[in-house]
C-alpha cells in the first residue's frame, strides 16, 4: 500500500533516506501508533509505503524531523492482518531502503534501555507485565533483560520473541526462573523463526516467575530492537 501525506516531489538532486531503525518495531492494530524512525536524509518526509496486503495504513509525520530522526503517527485499520511486514520511507527525494515491522492485536509496551532503578536502588529491576503483554525493547549488547510475570497453577503461557525476523543479527534466548531463581523453562533457536523463539510452558505452581531476555553470544546494536509477546 503506498502512502503519501501531501506535497510535491522536489526535483532538486537530494540523497535518498536511510532507516536504520523504527522504534518501536511493533503497531497495535485499531489505533494510531506514534513511531520514530532513526537514519539519514528521514526529513522532509511524505509518508509511508508498507506492504500489508488489502490493507491501507495512513501516515501523519508530526514533526519535520532533524535529518536523523522523525515521529510519524501511523493508523492501523482493526481489521489489518497480523504479522510481519515491509515498509519505507517516502520523502520528497524518493523512497527509502525497506525494513521490516510487525503488525500485533495486543497493546504495545515499550522498556526503558535499562534494568536499573532511576536511584541506583534496584540493579537489575525487573519490569513487571500483566498477561497477555506485547513488550518493544533495544537489544543491548552483553545485558539481560529482565520482566516478571504471575501466574496462576496449571497456567500454560507462551513465549515469543521477534528479533531475528526484523533483520537484525539478533540470536534472542528466553529463560524462564522462579523466585528462587531456578530454571523452569527456556528457549533458544525454533525451526521456521531463524534465530527467533517461540515455545509454551505449563507452570505446575502458581506465584512470580521471572523471564530474562538476552542475545545468546551476548551481541546488541542501538539500532536493533526486539518484540518481546506472552500471553
């Protein structure tokens, strides 16, 4: 579907626009979506080309952007398949290099770049999520993030992580501890996701359990980000 929000093409010689990434990576179906995309030459911006089949998404730049970064409202019709997709920058010197985004149902929740109090008080803090949840988060390199969930005894949740499908040379590894910090669960590569997870577990007790999220070789970039979903 390609999108554009006014204006004129411009015939002066300009350089095409960069995205090194879209932030968050992830639009909640249903609503309008605030993202910011991070690059070069994303300034003067048009809209928004994506390929979600049978499906139109309106775009709204709501600043001029810096050159380096621009925020852009994006609409998702309720009834907008579900997955991932292709999408790029249309500015008035032409179209941008495609990146991939993922179209979820679920409420999108974004994690601050650490796990650390603002005081200093709680290293290593975990973000706590009620279920089912839909987490955007940067891949830092040689960290652990960390979330806590409840649940109930007999529970079955699953866990997915999106990282390696947007692109990114992202190798995620989910580990599921219990309050005593015991493994109860955890989840590497799967067979059709590349280097993405996705699997279910069954707690057998009830009470706080903790998900830590992490590069299995411990790699990160600031420009790379991964969707977090469990439910």
């Amino acid at each position: 579907a390609a999108l554009l929000c006014g204006g004129v093409w411009c015939e002066e010689c300009q350089a095409q626009a960069v995205i090194d990434q879209v932030d968050p990576p992830v639009l909640q179906r249903g609503r309008v979506n605030r993202i910011r995309i991070a690059g070069s030459q994303v300034e003067q911006v048009l809209g928004l080309w994506t390929s979600t089949p049978g499906a139109e998404l309106s775009a709204k730049p709501v600043e001029a952007g810096d050159g380096k970064s621009v925020a852009i409202d994006v609409a998702v019709p309720s009834d907008a398949p579900l997955g991932i997709y292709g999408l790029r920058l249309s500015t008035r010197s032409g179209l941008s290099n495609p990146t991939l985004f993922v179209i979820d149902e679920l409420p999108v929740q974004t994690r601050p770049t650490t796990n650390d109090a603002a005081d200093g008080s709680k290293p290593n803090a975990a973000m706590p999520l009620s279920l089912p949840a839909c987490v955007a988060a940067p891949c830092r390199k040689e960290q652990v993030d960390r979330y806590s969930i409840s649940v109930k005894a007999g529970e079955k949740v699953t866990f997915e992580v999106i990282g390696n499908r947007l692109g990114r040379d992202y190798d995620p590894l989910v580990t599921v501890r219990d309050a005593a910090n015991r493994i109860v669960a955890q989840g590497d590569n799967d067979v059709g996701l590349f280097f993405d997870c996705r699997f279910e577990h069954r707690f057998m007790e009830g009470g706080t359990y903790f998900v830590d999220v992490s590069d299995a070789r411990y790699l990160g970039e600031p420009h790379w980000n991964y969707v977090l979903r469990i439910g």
